[in-house]
C-alpha cells in the first residue's frame, strides 16, 4: 500500500496521514518532519538541509529523492506508506516514479469556508509547537498550552488574507499533478463539509473508499 496524500493547506493531511498509517500498520512520511527530525539530530543531512531553510531556500529535489529512497527502504516501510508534503511539481513525482509504484491518490477536498474556519481559530504553543483551535479544540486555560504552559498564538500564516494565499498558491501549483496522475492510479477522495467531523469519522471514510476501491481489505 503505497499512498500519496494530496491537500489543501488545513484539510487535515498531516492528522488524517498519521491515523490512517496506524490503522493500516504502514509507515506515515512527511518531508516536513523527516527534516525537522534530521535537523535535531544533527545529521549529516540535518545540516545540509538547515543550510537551505537558513538561506530561505528550498530543499533541492535530489537531495528529497534521496531522503525518501533511505525511508522507503527501511523495515517500517516493507508494508507502505502514506507520503505527505511531496510530490509538489510534476519533476518530482517523475523521480518519484523511478524509485517506488503509487498504487493510489488519497485526495482530500475542502471548501475555502471550512478551510479558513479551522485556520483562523487555530492557536499554535511557542514552546513545543502544540496545536489547539479556539472553537473546538480550546485549551483548558485560554492562551495557555495544556502540555508545557507555553503561550499560544496565533501564527501570520494562520489570518485569513494570509490563508486565501495560501489556497491560491496551492490550487496552482497542485492542479497539474493531479492531471499528472489521473488515469495512471485511482483516486480514493473525501469530501469535508463541516468544520466539526471528528478526525477518527474522516479516516473511518477514507478507509471505506480504499476498500470500495479494492486497494485494502
């Protein structure tokens, strides 16, 4: 089960990808973290790809490719993975193609309303990054992380103007790969309609869309 999961920013991928890796037993990548992980660990590529971030670059395919290939080809990964967060232009996902099968696009659609709903509430912790919304996912003391006590803001990413960008870009620089694969793999897609769907309900729906598309069992 090799999977590619293709979303809006704010649809959910990141949350959607690590459940439905846990309740397939595969592995869940995303290049943001596999990078993140690199760079506090001090790797040899953690420092590499920190040169880039610094210089407010971006990371270069080869060295992406390279990345994937090693956790690809790690144990964890022998029965699949969901990738999050790559391909993100037809040139990768024709490398792509040269070192693994994609057997299916895992396609999340979200109206612009629903999307900017969750972003604009969304509250990030200074200290260790936690994630909460102010509608409903509210932490126990407003501004306050329950985890560490850090304080919660709001990030420049996260304001509506901001966040309609964001969509703009993203909407550009997607559309050609998902012609790219249409009609090479099947499409397993999940329409959200609401700000509230419990992310466990969402998974429990692409799932049953994966198995109507006889990829799982």
């Amino acid at each position: 089960m090799r999977f590619i999961i293709f979303g809006s920013p704010g649809a959910g991928k990141g949350t959607y990808a690590s459940r439905l890796a846990e309740k397939l037993d595969i592995a869940a990548m995303s290049t943001g973290d596999i990078f993140r992980e690199e760079i506090k660990q001090k790797t040899a590529l953690g420092e590499k790809v920190e040169g880039f971030l610094k210089r407010g670059e971006l990371v270069p395919d080869e060295i992406v490719i390279e990345v994937l290939k090693d956790r690809i080809s790690r144990p964890e990964s022998e029965k699949g993975f969901i990738l999050d967060g790559y391909p993100r232009t037809i040139e990768q996902a024709k490398a792509l193609d040269k070192i693994t099968k994609i057997d299916a696009i895992i396609r999340l659609i979200v109206p612009e309303w629903v999307i900017i709903e969750r972003l604009s509430n969304r509250r990030t912790c200074r200290k260790c990054g936690a994630i909460y919304n102010v509608k409903y996912l509210k932490p126990k003391r407003a501004g306050i992380c329950d985890k560490c006590g850090g304080e919660l803001y709001q990030r420049e990413d996260d304001k509506p103007k901001v966040i309609r960008e964001r969509l703009r870009i993203y909407e550009a620089q997607t559309q050609p790969l998902i012609t790219y694969y249409e009609g090479k793999v099947p499409f397993a897609d999940f329409k959200c309609e609401s700000v509230r769907i419990p992310p466990e309900i969402a998974v429990e729906k692409i799932i049953q869309e994966l198995k109507r598309l006889n990829l799982i069992k």
